[in-house]
C-alpha cells in the first residue's frame, strides 16, 4: 500500500506545475483556468462519499483497482487534449481515480493494524504518500521543460500502468483486501455512521485543514511571496519544499504521539501549531522567516492530518468504516475547493496579510468541536 500510494501520489502531482500553463495553451482564461485546476477536487468531492458505501458493499480490492484504471484514463484524455474543456474533463476523471484509490486505501490501512499501533501506521503511510508529492511536482516541472506539456501526462500515465499492474498481481493485497470485505450495511445504518459526533468533529477539522492548505498555503503565500515580496518562482519552490518537509518529518512524529498520548491530545496540538504558524506567515518579510513558518505549518498539518482517519476508523462498526471515511474525505475536498475561492476574495479586499489572520482564526476554531471529541480507549 506504501509503494502504491507513492506511485498514485508521485504521477498525479507531476502535473500540478503545469496545469494552468497547459490550460492557458489550449486556450483557457479566466473561470476556465480555474475549473481545470479545481476540476480534480469538484469530481472528488461527489465521489469520496458513495466510495465509502460501495467499499463497505464488496470489499477494498476492487475499488483500488477501479480508481487506478480511471487515473490511468484520465491521464490519457488531458494528454490527448484539444481543449480545455476536455482537460477538465480529464482532470475530473483523475479526481474519480483518486476518490477510489485513497477513500479504499485509508480504510484499508486502518484495518491492517490494531488501534495499538494504528497511528504509526497511519503516519508511515501519509509521510511516503506526501513524498509523492514533492518528488512529483519537481520532476514534472523537469518533464514538462523536456517533453512539453501534453506529453506530461503521458509519462504520468507511464508511471501509472506498472502501478496497477503491481496492485492487480499483488498476492498479499489479494488475501488482506479479500479477508476483510465486510458485511453489507442498512441504509439507517449509514446514516446512523454519518450522525457520529467523532466523524463530525473530524470532518469539520478536515475541512478546515484543507481551507488552510489550499486556500492559504499553495494559493496565497506563493502571491504573496512573488507580488509583494518580490521573490523568484524558484525561491517561492524553496518555501514550498521547507512546507512540504515539516509535513513529511512531522507525521512520523505525529503517528507515534497518537498511539502514546492519544489521537485528541495529537490532533488538538496539530490545530493550534497550524494557527500559529499560518499567523506568523502574515508578518514574515524575508525568505528564512517564511521557510521557517512554512515548515511550522507543514508540522501543523501532519500532526492534524494523521489522527483523523484513526479517530473516524474508530468511531462506527467495522462495517461503516468505507462510509465514514469517505465522509471525513468529502469535508476534506470541500475544504480545498472552499479555500482558495474564499481567500482570494479577501485578498482582493483587504490585502495578503489580513488573509493569513482570517486563515489562522479559522483554523483555530477547530479546537471547539475537536475538544468533545470522546476518544475510545486503546
């Protein structure tokens, strides 16, 4: 599941860099730019939550399977683009794959350990999932100066096949998928799932991570940085790669912490390190400052970031485990289509700063619902 999540994570963010640039060549302006950025999340965020059910329904191998094959075909259509309308359109079915592919793993993985060493698992899993990350979007910046824009997406692809090929010949994910397809559950059942004050606590906290890290890290700062502080694509990269390793070194941490001290105790320090360091962001002026909060931030984010998917996994019957999570990862996409619209509309009206300050308020209301959250005992 690690080499998988890596695979799935490295090929889809290789073509983050260019995605606007791609969009703008193919005759994109305006909402149309946006659309094909955003488009990956919109279809996510119908998906996530009829994923759930279905995974509940006929198990955990299948689903992985699926979302790898529409990737895989959604990297085909934005290669093979005319337009920008059918680069959105392979944008959305990338966001289909995805919704599959994570919702099934996540539940997966949280049924692989018991909640003795759940956490730790749960960080192992994300930090080499958040690598993907980082090594995608600088190798797609290389590619896409190499090969060009449309033939991005065919590397991608590339990278996607022997992924699927490893999933679909995996013995091991055969017999622990295939061991654990779990009763089909009620209707009222599901909904009594969705009534669970721990997944609502977590959904709200997940939406509000996604609002930060969307909206205020990959949107505001890289503005902020570049129009109001002058600094090159290359050094606004350097503050973004400092983010991405407080992320990476911080969910190990954070793993370990949730099997020690508990899931609360870790995911109410996450919300208040990521309020600060969002709040600190609004008065940096140089570019040590600004790497040092943006690792504070990335901290922030994995230490809220891993105990999510324990606390939902423990939250409802093991049957219900694929819908809670998927409604834990819808709030989840819905908080990255929310963020960036909403703070660039502050941007416009009160300036970057004020921008950081909204954001960190924001971020900090989430200790209310998290602080009634009743954590079962281990």
């Amino acid at each position: 599941m690690c080499v998988l999540g890596l695979m799935m994570m490295t090929s889809g963010f290789m073509a983050n860099p260019i995605l606007p640039l791609y969009a703008q060549a193919l005759g994109a302006t305006g909402v149309l730019v946006g659309l094909v950025v955003s488009g990956y999340f919109i279809s996510r965020t119908f998906l996530e939550l009829p994923t759930g059910v279905i995974v509940d329904k006929i198990g955990r191998r299948t689903p992985i399977l699926v979302g790898l094959l529409v990737s895989i075909l959604g990297f085909l259509v934005s290669a093979a683009s005319k337009d920008p309308y059918q680069l959105i359109l392979g944008r959305m079915l990338g966001g289909f794959g995805s919704a599959f592919f994570f919702c099934t793993s996540m539940t997966l993985v949280t049924e692989l350990f018991d909640p003795s060493t759940r956490g730790r698992a749960l960080g192992i899993y994300q930090a080499i999932e958040f690598a993907g990350t980082f090594v995608g979007s600088i190798i797609g910046g290389f590619v896409a100066n190499l090969v060009g824009y449309a033939n991005t997406f065919y590397v991608c692809l590339a990278l996607e096949v022997p992924t699927f090929l490893l999933a679909l010949f995996s013995s091991d994910l055969k017999r622990e998928a295939g061991r654990r397809v779990t009763s089909q559950s009620s209707r009222p059942r599901s909904y009594a799932a969705l009534k669970n004050f721990t997944l609502v606590a977590v959904g709200i906290a997940a939406f509000l991570r996604l609002f930060d890290e969307q909206g205020v890290i990959n949107t505001i700062l890289p503005i902020y940085a570049n129009r109001f502080l002058g600094m090159d694509v290359a050094l606004i990269g350097i503050v973004m790669g400092a983010k991405a390793a407080g992320y990476v070194s911080t969910v190990l941490v954070a793993g370990v912490m949730c099997d020690v001290i508990g899931r609360k105790r870790t995911l109410l320090l996450g919300i208040g390190l990521a309020s600060v360091a969002v709040f600190l962001l609004g008065g940096s002026k140089d570019l040590m400052t600004l790497m040092a909060f943006a690792a504070l931030a990335g901290a922030g984010s994995g230490m809220i970031m891993v105990p999510l998917p324990a606390l939902v996994a423990e939250s409802v019957p093991s049957s219900l485990r694929g819908t809670a999570i998927g409604t834990f990862r819808t709030m989840f996409d819905l908080g990255a289509i929310v963020g960036p619209v909403s703070m660039t509309v502050v941007l416009g009206l009160a300036g970057p700063t004020i921008c950081f300050y909204v954001a960190a308020a924001v971020v900090l209301a989430g200790v209310l619902p998290a602080a009634f959250i009743r954590e079962k005992s281990r």
